[in-house]
C-alpha cells in the first residue's frame, strides 16, 4: 500500500498535470488519462479537506465545552451528523 499523499502533494500533482495538457503536444488519449488522473486528485482533496473540516469543528466545538456553551452529547452529535 501506497503512502497517503499530503494535500500540497495532491495541489502540485495537479498543477504539474495541467501543465501537461496545456502543451498541446499530447494526443487526445493522453489527454483524457490526465484529466482522469486529475479528476481523482480533485476527489482526493475534496476528501482531505473534509476531514480537516471536521477535525476544527471537533476542536472548536471542545472550546464550547470549556466554556459551557455546549455539552460533550451536543459535540457528538454534531460530529455523527457529519457537520
């Protein structure tokens, strides 16, 4: 099993790609390949960003607890929620 890349991996894999398909010196069916590629890049940080997300919901949530705003049931449920 592969690494898992870090989002700016995932960024420059991207630019480096587009890079590519702007020459203009590839055929249509490389082109297609590196959009794919990029496409499942374009997933993949969607995915990283998501969960970043929700890791500073979850600690600025925890904040609410200290402060009595909100209870550990309230952050739970926010974070089974998806929110």
């Amino acid at each position: 099993m592969e690494n898992p890349q870090t989002l700016e991996q995932m960024l420059e894999q991207i630019e480096s790609l587009v890079k590519k398909m702007e020459s203009g010196n590839l055929p249509l069916s490389e082109h297609l390949s590196l959009f794919e590629q990029g496409v499942g890049l374009i997933k993949d940080c969607e995915k990283a960003l998501k969960e970043a997300e929700g890791k500073v919901k979850i600690l600025t949530d925890s904040q609410s607890l200290a402060d009595g705003s909100k209870t550990g049931d309230d952050v739970i449920s926010d974070f089974d929620a998806g929110i």
